[in-house]
C-alpha cells in the first residue's frame, strides 16, 4: 500500500487549493492509497510525520520517519529541513511558483562542479500560482509530454483547469484582470468545512451544477466585499480627521531622531521605522520571522482594500493639496456628514502624517 504526503501552505487559498489538487488527483491515480496532508507555513516548525502502517516503516521511538513514504507532494511553498536529505530527493514532488525558492534550489551542482538542474521532480514557474501548477501537473502525468504549459500558457488562460483553480490562482499572483477573483477570495472565507467541500468536489469533478455554486460564492463575497471596502473607506477618513490621537505611535517629528508606526493583524506585524533620512520597513509573522520581502506582503494586504491607501499616507504640501486629500477622503466614504473647513485641515496638519488603511 502507497502512503503520500502532501506538505502545502496553509496560509492562503492558493495553498489550501493546492493540497486539495494533490488529494482528488492523488485518490484517483492511486485508490488504495493513505493520503496524509500536513498544512505548514514558514516560521513554524516543520510538521512531524504520521505514523503509517507498512512493513517498511522506520519508526524512531514512537515517531515515524518521512522516509517512510512512498511520495512527498511539496506544494506552495519549499521545507528546505526535508528537501536538503538526499535520502527524501526522489520520494519529493516540488510545486512551486517563489522566485527566491526556485532559484535557491536551482543551481545545484554534481560533485565536479557541473550544473544539473533541479534536484526534485515536479513543476515549477514564477509567476503561475502553485494551484494552478499542481492541476496541470496531474493533467500531463509525472513526466510532461511535449509541449507543456508555459507561462504564457497560463497568463493568456489557454490551460484546461476549473474556474475555480483559474481564478483563486489569479489572485494570488496580483493578476486582477477578472473582478470575480477578488469576490471569490471573500466568499471563500465565508465558506464553512463542508461547503468548501461541496464547491471543490462539484468544480473538479466538471458537475453541470458546479459553475452555479460557484457563481453564488461569488455573489456573496461581492456583498462582503462591498461591505468591507466601505467600512475600510470610514475608518481612512476617521484616521485623517482624528489626526495625531488616532495614531498609536507618532511618527517623526521637530526634535526627535526617530519614532515608529507599528500595525498588527491576526497573521503579521508591520513596523515602519522613520529617522531624519529617511523610513525603513519590516514585515514578520506573530513569530518574529522577518519576511524578506516586505513590500510585496503589503501589496497583498492592501489589495483588500478600495482604494491605493499610498496616496493618502502623507498630507499634501499645501493647505489646497490637503483640501484635495480630505474631499478624495469623503468621496470615498460616499456621505457628506464630514465638513471640509479650514478648521479640518489645519487639524489634520497637526498630524504629519495618516493612518489610512486598516487590515481586517
């Protein structure tokens, strides 16, 4: 009997999509076998493996051994702790779209120095979302016939593949030509264990019905969207009016040398430190790890919103261009209970700076 790992990220749809690719696929190619999945996400440590029933078993006191495995599917992300064993390389299927991932486990060399490629098997594009990836993996079989799916392939929709994986891929990877990927995310996340279920099941089995559960999802994550882009709106303009008491840490100031603005979400911290010359930006998990690339988890963050929160982080140079910000402000709101006087924007003055976008 097979038993197959999946290690995929649980911290977003693309990663969750990913592992549900792996199962369906996985169950049909092979139905006797033990299908363990294991959600991870970097700056905790690496799962530990389930005990399994094989005559082959290694167990180490009461644990069991990831070589125990017949195959490890590694998706939306890389566990650099099991694919640095030389002993795992061939149980390991690796999918994955991280730049940095990619090319860290590119440039691998045999023992004369000469360049071999990837060490593991599986499918790998910047880019092209690991959902994605993973539902052509399966659609071409472990060893790609010719030609296979290129980028270009993926960016100009010519692939086969769910509405459903096409769009939650989309998202993940900025790509927001179509307005329903955006409205699916929301309506994901209003879905409960079994109707995410029901939805998964209908859209990869290709069901008459499914296209119409979809569309639902859909239409009711543009309702909480809606939703959530107003109140986002109300809290900018409250930020800007309340001015420097709104802000829990000011900012830079006459007579300081440097001062911080730190936001916290469920997920991360965000710290912008400003000195005389200028702000830096860091960006951890609730652990402390540091994301090496901090901007582009904010982009992802900000995307939640209903506006570009950058141009409304520092106040116009005159008191017009204030003026200007503070009508943007009410507009967005969409109701004229804020008055714009001269009083509002020499308050607002005061301030230096705005606290205008907020994360839920």
């Amino acid at each position: 009997m097979k038993n197959i790992a999946i290690i995929y990220h649980d911290a977003d749809f693309d990663g969750k999509l990913s592992n549900e690719v792996c199962k369906f696929h996985l169950g049909r190619l092979y139905p006797e076998a033990k299908i363990h999945s294991y959600g991870w996400d970097y700056g905790r440590l690496v799962p530990e493996p389930d005990q399994i029933d094989t005559d082959n078993a290694t167990y180490c006191g009461a644990m069991a051994d990831w070589c125990d495995y017949n195959q490890i599917y590694i998706v939306d992300l890389s566990v650099d702790e099991l694919m640095a064993r030389p002993e795992l390389r061939d149980k390991i299927v690796w999918i994955d779209h991280h730049k940095s991932a990619i090319e860290k486990w590119h440039a691998t060399t045999d023992a004369n120095g000469k360049e071999v490629g990837y060490l593991f098997n599986g499918h790998r594009i910047d880019g092209v979302a690991a959902c994605r990836l993973c539902w052509q993996w399966f659609s071409y079989g472990p060893n790609f016939g010719d030609p296979r799916p290129t980028k270009a392939d993926f960016v100009e929709r010519r692939v086969s593949e769910p509405t459903l994986i096409r769009l939650a891929g989309e998202y993940d990877i900025w790509d927001h030509r179509d307005p329903d990927a955006k409205a699916l995310q929301f309506g994901l996340r209003c879905c409960n264990e079994s109707e995410l279920a029901n939805l998964v099941c209908g859209q990869f089995h290709g069901t008459p019905e499914s296209e119409g559960v979809l569309r639902n999802v859909i239409e009711g994550g543009r309702m909480v969207k809606s939703y959530c882009d107003r109140n986002n709106a109300e809290y900018a303009a409250a930020y800007a009016l309340a001015g420097k008491d709104a802000i829990p840490t000011e900012p830079i100031r006459r007579g300081e040398k440097s001062a911080s603005i730190v936001l916290e979400t469920q997920e991360i911290v965000v710290t912008r430190k400003f000195t005389a010359k200028g702000s830096t930006l860091e960006v951890t998990n609730k652990d402390g790890m540091v994301f090496p690339s901090p901007q582009a988890v904010l982009d992802k963050l900000c995307s939640k919103v209903a506006f570009d929160p950058l141009a409304f982080v520092r106040l116009g140079e005159s008191v017009a261009g204030r003026r200007e910000q503070l009508r943007q402000l009410r507009d967005l709101v969409g109701v004229d209970t804020i008055q714009i006087t001269d009083e509002t924007v020499e308050a607002v003055r005061e301030c230096g700076l705005f606290m205008c976008w907020r994360i839920n």
